[in-house]
C-alpha cells in the first residue's frame, strides 16, 4: 500500500517528511520521494527502493523548505523506478497519490491535447497535469483542485503543494483514507494516525469525498458537494503501536472501510493497468494447458473465497475444479498428481489443516500454489507459487479484507488461466479486468449503504435463526455472510444455495425469521424471486441485498433492500460489504467483543 504525509511547517520539513515515511513502512513500498516549497519553488528528490536511499539522497542534496509532501510508492501504474517515484510534478504543483485513478487513459489522452507533456508511466502524472490545467485557465489552486476532482474516477486519497504559495496544503479523500492532523502553528496530513504520529496526535479523518484546505492557522475541510464541515477532532494515541483502529471503534470496523485501498493493492500487484491485462507477480512454473484439474482447500472464510473461485476457474477457463476443506481433504487420500493444481487459500498462512492438506499434495506431486496474506508464513514458504494478497496487517479475528483481497488474487489467476488456455480472448481479457479495476470504487460506493445497515441490525440481533439465501458466486457468499454473523454475534445462521430451500430449511421459515437474500440482477434473479415468495407466504423477513434492476424487478414486499452498485461481473467482492457490515453492526448491537470474538483464534495453528 502507498503511504502519504504532508507538513506545513514553521522549520525544515524534508528530515521530518521521511521520519513519518519510515512510520508507514509496514504497508509495504517499492521506491519513495519528497518535494517541498523553497522560495515560492518547488524541488524534490525521489530514490528507489527503501527510505534510506532517499534519506542518502538528501544527505547528498538538502532539500530546503517548510512545506513538503513524502510518499512512499507501492506501484500500481508503471515500474518501480525513481522516475515513476511520487511526487509527481509540474512546474506549478506536486502532487502524492494513494489508490487508483481508472481513467487516466482517457484524461492523458485529453491532457496531451492541450499540450500537457508527460514524462512517466504512472496515473498520478495526469492528477498534476489536470490541476495544472485549470490554473492555466486562471483557477486559483483551491478552485482548481475543487475542478479537477470530480473528474478523476477511483478510489484514492491525494495531496498537493503549489509554486508560490507557502501558506497552503491541500488534500482530497475518495476511497482511501486520510488523515489531518494539527500541531502548534503547523498543519499536517497523512495515510493514518501512525504517519502524523511524530508529529502529533490530535487529528481527524476525512470522510469519503472530503478535500481539506490547510494553512498554518487550520483547516478547513469541504464535502464532495464543496460544503465547508466539520470532522471530528480526536486524540490518535497511535504512537508506538504499529497499527491503530485509526477513527473506528473496532479494528474490524476499520478493515471492512479499508478495502477499496487494499484491494486496489491487490488488484494492482496482479494486472497490468497500462495494457489492461493480466500480470501475475511471479512466473507459474507450469503450463495451465497441461492442468487437468484444480482443488481448492482452506478453512472457514477462505474456504469461501476457494468456492467463489470455483465459479470463475469453471467459467473462464472451462477447468473442473474440486473443492474441499482442509481438515477433509487432509485425510481423504484423495488422488491427486502432476496434473493437478492445488490451490491453498489463507489469511495467516499459518492454518495447522490447510498446512497438512498442502504438504499432502506436495507428497502426491500435485503443483502447489498458495494465496496467503503472510508472505513469510509456513503455507507460502513450503507452497510452489505464492500470489500474496496485500491486505496488510488483519487484526480482527473476523476475516473481512483479507476475504476480498483474496477474492481478487483469484479472479485474476482464473482470467490468467483462461487466457492461457485459449478459453478467454484477448478482448474478453481486457473487459473482465476492466471489471476487476472498478471494483475498489464500487466497494468505497458499496459502504455507504452502512447507515441502512445499522438500523437493520438491531432488527436481526432479536433473532434466534438466521438464513442467508444465495445463486451461483452469491451462494459462497451466503455461506460467508453466515459465518459472519454466527463467530461475531453468537446468532445461529446457517447459508444455502436458493435452490435448496425447498428441500427443507423452508420448515424453519416463519415470522421470527430473518433471511437475507444476495441477489444482484444476473441471470438466476428471477429463480431467487420465486424463493423470496416462497419465504415471503410463510410470514419470513427477507433483507434483499441487489443491484437497482434486482431492486426494481423484485416482486416481493421485502422487509429491506440494500442496493449496491451496478456491475457486470465478480459481484462477491463488492456484495461482501454489506454481508460484512450487517454481522458487524448486529456483533455491536449484541455488545460482544467483536474483535476478539469467544473461542476463537485469528489463527489456529492446532487441528
Ligand atoms: C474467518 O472470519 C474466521 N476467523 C476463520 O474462518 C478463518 O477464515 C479460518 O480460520 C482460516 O484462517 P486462515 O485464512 O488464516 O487460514
């Protein structure tokens, strides 16, 4: 994950913005940089590879200013090299970027146009280069950043100094978080409370859509429609300890808002955003033509996230696909050999089940490969290939991004190996990732249903039993959301395929009965209406969580309908929000400990 932090300070600020860089460390970057304002000027010097090669290089060359922005890069657009290191400039702004800019094809493109010169491979550039626009039309930097951003679609968090203004610091949140911090004469921002923590720990977040506009008296923050707010001004106490709750009151709180930034990660380790294609980080040491099968095994949430996969691997690239949880698959002497890939799925990396299972394939020559979220754990150590999931550290026992970072790591592996195998055309390719890069948006869309779902669920935490109801990739879901709801709030739910409810969980149906409904308008919609109806005659509840079609189309009176964005494929990875926020909310209303839930381990590491 990128890091950001800006100072505008009363001394020099290029030590200071490198010290807050070093903070941000543990999310991971591949190359970093700083620019400042020094007599109405800006400069800046970027280094690849880790912070002391930039620490090095202002050593070498100071850098004078009491105003700067740092940025350690995770590349996204573009290779890891010092000129495609943020800050990105132009002669009249820099600007630091964290996220996902999608369109900065078609805005280059305009860019370029009107003359605009870029000189790297990153999506960033445009950002610089559209606000600069604007001051040449004779916007002041306020009003032109005020333009430039309902321009930029993503989800990403920014921040910008300008030539000639030594009083002013702007920043804009959309999807990724940021953070402001104030100090004494002296105004901040930065990723999280842990960057800002040297410097001070009284700050606030922004909310999604918000810019802040900083000068050394304060700030003041605008919503996405320019209304000046306020946002509440805590005390982080992030200090020493590596990861916060940030301005959440749970860490599962905060990993379930983290996930448009951390699957935009994710996303970006494993396509290619210049070609739109797919481009796994490490080379398969096998052919998938030469793959006559595929077995998916894991625990609990990723599990889940292997069934969903089985959808996709089928779908895209027509291989049979067998799946199996660990603590199964471990002891069935199931066949297996060097046609077969094994696929382990793991948060931790570290599950004693899911372990045994991949060293029993190792055993019967199976090719290995892990999706863990713990590059140094014992599943990827002993795994053949690892695709790692850049969700970043995951403290709540309850699995949330590392479920849709894993999720992502998989569509791209089944669109890879539908590639490979001549079952996905070149144009099929580049539109299913297309699809894959909206979705860090439609997530940070997707949690603003959280309202509509806290009120639900104080309907759901008077329940005894309750059913999640899926088709096709909502079906794993429906086995996630009941998991979800079950280890957080002790509420009994159990999820099933729509299609089973006939064969008799519809006996459980009745008027204390909540049961939640994951149907986006796909092709099954209309077999799950008639569920709803079956469920409806017998006085059940129904939360029906869709698209705005499924909403319009359902002809049922539902107690709620969550609509999600529209979208055309991979809908788990978005539909989890919600499934995630209702277990949250109603853990919350139960008053249990929802990070730490009874009984259970982040990692069980015993059989
Ligand atoms: C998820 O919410 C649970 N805490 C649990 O099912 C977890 O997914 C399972 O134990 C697997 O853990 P792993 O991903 O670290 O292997």
């Amino acid at each position: 994950m990128c890091g950001i932090v800006g100072i505008l300070g009363r001394g020099p600020v290029a030590e200071q913005l490198v010290d807050s860089l070093k903070r941000l460390e543990y999310r991971g970057y591949d190359s970093a940089g700083v620019a400042t304002l020094e007599n109405g000027r800006i400069d800046r010097r970027r280094a690849e590879g880790k912070l002391k090669n930039l620490a090095a290089r202002l050593a070498a060359s100071p850098l004078p200013g009491r105003l700067g922005i740092g940025h350690t890069r995770w590349a996204t657009h573009g290779k890891p090299t010092e000129n495609n290191a943020h800050p990105h400039v132009t002669e009249r702004v820099a600007v630091v970027h964290n996220g996902i800019i999608e369109n900065f094809r078609e805005l280059r493109h305009a860019l370029e146009k009107e003359g605009a010169v870029f000189t790297t491979e990153t999506d960033t550039e445009v950002v610089a280069h559209l606000v600069d626009s604007y001051l040449t039309k004779g916007l002041s930097p306020v009003e032109a950043v005020k333009a430039a951003l309902p321009r930029l679609r993503g989800a990403f968090a920014l921040a910008f100094i300008f030539q000639g203004h030594h009083d002013l610091m702007i920043g804009a949140r959309k999807g990724s978080p940021l953070a402001v911090g104030y100090g004494d004469g002296e105004m901040y921002l930065g990723s999280d409370a842990i960057a800002l923590a040297s410097l001070t720990d009284t700050i606030s977040y922004l909310d999604d859509g918000d810019w802040v506009v900083l000068n050394h008296a304060g700030g003041e923050v605008h919503d996405a429609e320019g209304a000046v707010v306020e946002r509440e001004v805590i005390r982080s106490g992030a200090s020493a300890f590596l990861v916060d709750k940030a301005n959440y009151r749970h860490f599962m709180a905060k990993e379930i808002h983290e996930q448009p930034e951390v699957v935009g990660h994710t996303l970006a380790r494993m396509v290619d955003m210049a070609s739109e294609r797919v481009a796994l980080p490490v080379k398969l040491p096998f052919d998938f033509r030469d793959i006559r099968r595929v077995v998916i095994t894991a625990c609990g949430t990723a599990s889940y996230a292997g069934f969903v996969a089985r959808y996709w691997l089928e779908r895209f690239a027509r291989l049979p696909v067998e799946l199996d949880v660990a603590s199964e698959f471990r002891y069935r002497e199931a066949p297996l050999g060097k046609s077969d890939l094994a696929i382990f799925v793991s948060q931790s990396g570290e599950t004693a089940d899911t372990l045994a299972a991949l060293r029993y394939a190792k055993a019967q020559g199976a090719y290995t490969l892990a999706v863990v979220n713990v590059a140094t754990s014992t599943i990827a150590r002993e795994s053949q290939v690892v695709l790692q999931t850049l969700a970043g550290p995951e403290i709540g026992v309850a699995s949330t991004k590392a479920f849709t970072c894993q999720l992502m790591v998989l569509a791209a592996l089944s669109i890879a190996a539908g590639r490979a195998r001549d079952e996905l055309s070149a144009e099929d390719e580049v539109r299913l990732v297309r699809n894959l890069v909206e979705v860090p948006r439609l997530m940070a869309a997707a949690l603003a249903c959280e309202p509509q779902i806290e009120r639900l669920a104080r309907e759901i935490a008077k329940s005894r039993d309750v059913l999640y109801l899926g088709r096709g990739t909502s079906y794993p879901l429906a086995l996630e959301g009941a998991l979800k709801l079950k280890e957080i709030s002790y509420i009994h739910a159990e999820g099933y395929a729509a299609g089973e409810l006939k064969h008799g969980p519809i006996a459980l149906i009745d008027e204390t009965t909540p049961v939640v409904v994951i149907a986006p308008f796909d092709p099954v919609f209309e077999k799950t209406v008639s569920n709803m109806q079956e469920v409806a005659a017998r006085g059940g509840r129904i939360i029906l969580i869709t698209d705005a079609k499924g909403a319009a189309e359902a002809t049922i009176e539902s107690v709620a309908t969550i609509t999600m964005p529209d979208m055309v494929a991979f809908t788990p990875l978005v539909y989890a929000v919600p499934v995630q926020l209702l277990a949250y909310h109603t853990a919350v209303v139960m008053g249990t400990d929802v990070d730490q839930p009874r009984n259970l381990a982040k990692s069980v590491t015993v059989e």
